[in-house]
C-alpha cells in the first residue's frame, strides 16, 4: 500500500514535443505558403475559372496554414500535466488552466487510435501515444479517475 502512495505523490507531465508533429506543420506550412504563391501567378489572369481558381486555391491555402500553425504551436506550447490536485492543461496559446480530478473523464482509445481523450469540463483533449510519457499519463489518470474503455469500431 505504501508502494502505491509513492507513487501517486509525483507528478506527470506530457508534451507535444515531437519532432514529427513539428515537420507535418513546417511542411504544411511551406507547401500552402508555395501554392499561394503559383496561384498568384499572372497565369492565372486569363479568365475567369482561373481566377475562380486562383482565389478559391488561396482561401483554401489559407485555412492549410492556420491549421499548420495551431500544430507548430501545440508543438511549443500543448502538454498536460497530472497530479494529486488534478489536471492541468496548457492550450497551444499557452493558456492554463486546472481541473480537479471531479472534472475530468478519460476514455481509454488505445485499441482504436493509440490515443487517450480527456474530457474536462466537457471538452474534449486527445493526447496520442507518441506523446511524452505517454504510458506514465495513462497510468496515473487510471490510477485517479474512471479510465473508460472506447468499445466503438
């Protein structure tokens, strides 16, 4: 039993930080940025379904670059950190904030997206297993709350 309560005194903390998910948003980010930039092209001055093109092309070039920057962010900013008093959350802007264990639900979807949802405060955050001390965060939250098992397919 005194096993168990060492156990339990530390805290845990994971991140984002992997350099996977900082390539997908660079890359992203450079393939959306060149994009913009072909479409711009005085090629696409000729009529107007190129110009329908060139605009549609670039709001959706747009929407790929914010989409890229949330994820280079979630790389710098996102982790979630586990302790006797709860959880607490950083969002990718690097806002913070705490949820007593009560708050929170974890829904085990290892088996079907490697993965481990949090519900806090009914929102909904993923964290995957190529996050750091991923293991350790399941663990914990197991050992804390309720971990639900996802029998979705």
């Amino acid at each position: 039993m005194a096993e168990e309560d060492t156990h339990t005194t530390e805290s845990i903390t994971s991140t984002e930080h992997v350099s996977s998910n900082l390539r997908y948003g660079i890359g992203v980010l450079l393939v959306a940025a060149f994009a913009i930039f072909l479409l711009f092209l005085p090629i696409f001055n000729g009529s107007f379904r190129l110009l329908l093109l060139r605009w549609v092309g670039s709001a959706f070039c747009a929407v790929l670059m914010v989409m890229a920057w949330i994820q280079i962010l979630n790389y710098f900013n996102r982790k979630l950190c586990v302790d006797e008093e709860g959880v607490h959350y950083t969002n990718c802007i690097g806002q913070t904030r705490t949820f007593g264990w009560g708050e929170v639900t974890a829904v085990d979807i290892r088996e079907k997206s490697h993965s481990l949802e949090l519900i806090l405060r009914g929102r909904v955050r993923t964290f995957h297993s190529s996050s750091t001390n991923f293991d350790k965060l399941v663990d914990y939250v197991n050992a804390h709350t309720e971990l639900i098992k996802d029998t979705s397919k």
